[in-house]
C-alpha cells in the first residue's frame, strides 16, 4: 500500500479554481510514486466564476468549490471536513487563483486575508503531526497565513513576485526567491514549495518544478 497524500483542490479553472495543469501534474507525480491520493476540497461557494475564454467575470453564475473540484478528481473527492489528519500522511496544494479566491480571501485582502476554517485546522494538524507539506504557485500564501501568530518560522517560496513575497514575509514566514524548475525545503517543518505558474511559461518549466517538488516530498516522508 502507497503512501496516503491528501490533494486540496479549489475549484477547477486557473481564474477561479485549481490550476488544472498544476493540479494534472501533481497527481500523475505522485502515483508515479505509488501514492494512493486523497483527493479532497471545502464544500462552499466559489468567490466569483470567471469565463475563461474572456478572462471576466460571469455574473449571476454561482458554482461550488467541490464540485467543481470533482471535475479534475474524476468524481472521487471527499468534503475536507471529513479529512483528519489521521487520514494521510502528507498535504498537497496545487495553485490556481481558487487558492486566493476560495481557500483564503488573499487575492482581495492580501496578507489581511481570511482563511477557510478546514484548510486552517489540516495545515497546522499536518505540521504539528511532523507530516510534510507541500505548496505549489500562489499557495504558499495559505500556508503562511494558516501559521500566522505561531511560533513556526518557516521558509516558502513562490517565485520571485516581490508583493506577494512581501505579503508572505509580513505573514511571519521567510520568502525565498526560487527558479522555476526548482522548489525551497524547509527540512525542520517538512515543507516544500515551488513556483510553478508564478514564474513559469511554458508546462514542460512548470512538471520539472512540480516533479522535483514531489521528490522532495517523498524524502521527507
């Protein structure tokens, strides 16, 4: 039996959701590992729904982050509420704006941002169990606010963006500027992260970032 890595989803579309290649590639990394995946997302109401073929808002449409989710988990998901800490033995998040939008309030607030209760409650679960962590793109950021006020000092990256850099260092946590193809480790708190779609262009920059990332992982296991 693989190990257990829980995957969070946001939703299921880069403006609004999950980044799906982000999300894709997580997944086709980990069972290359022979990881057994559980896959899992809020069961609320998404920020806004953007048209991705305009890039704007599409007013009066409401969807729901998990299921929407479920989309890309080809159905098997489970509400994080139901997931315990207990029931993996690490964290994964991919990117996409649903990160910002849906799990935390970060696109609109910043490092003032509210996070969701359940995203909150396994994070700071994970980290205190020693079980690693992994943060892929903008989300980071959760991670960060998740361990604000804690006397966790940790090292996370996104790229080279200074203002969310910022925001993450007035977080309380350590930015540290990462190439695309390569992702930071935070040995003490087994967290890793990578910049993914923060930095990079083109998904053969991005799978390198995201497959190092998930072998970093799986040392720390």
């Amino acid at each position: 039996m693989g190990k257990k890595i829980g995957v969070v989803l946001s939703g299921c579309g880069v403006f609004d959701g999950s980044e799906i290649h982000e999300a894709v590639l997580t997944l086709l990394y980990l069972d290359k590992k022979g990881a057994e995946v559980v896959m899992m997302a809020p069961n609320i109401e998404q920020m806004h729904v953007i048209n991705h073929l305009k890039g704007e808002v599409s007013e009066g449409e409401r969807r729901n982050v998990l299921v929407e989710s479920a989309r890309i988990a080809r159905g098997n998901i489970k509400d994080i509420k139901d997931v315990s800490v207990n029931d993996i033995d690490a964290l994964v998040f991919p990117g996409g704006f649903g990160a910002a939008k849906n799990l935390t309030t970060f696109a609109v607030d910043g490092a003032n941002c509210q996070i969701n209760e359940d995203v909150k409650r396994l994070v700071k679960d994970v980290i205190k169990a020693k079980k690693p962590l992994v943060a892929i793109c903008i989300a980071p950021v959760l991670v960060a606010k998740a361990l604000e006020g804690t006397n966790i000092k940790t090292s996370l990256t996104i790229g080279t963006d200074e203002g969310v850099a910022g925001a993450i260092n007035s977080l309380g946590a350590n930015h540290v500027s990462c190439p695309v193809k390569e992702a930071v480790v935070d040995k003490e708190n087994k967290i890793v992260t990578t910049p993914a779609y923060m930095l990079g262009q083109r998904i053969s920059e991005v799978a390198a970032g995201i497959e190092k990332t998930i072998d970093e992982l799986f040392k720390l296991l």
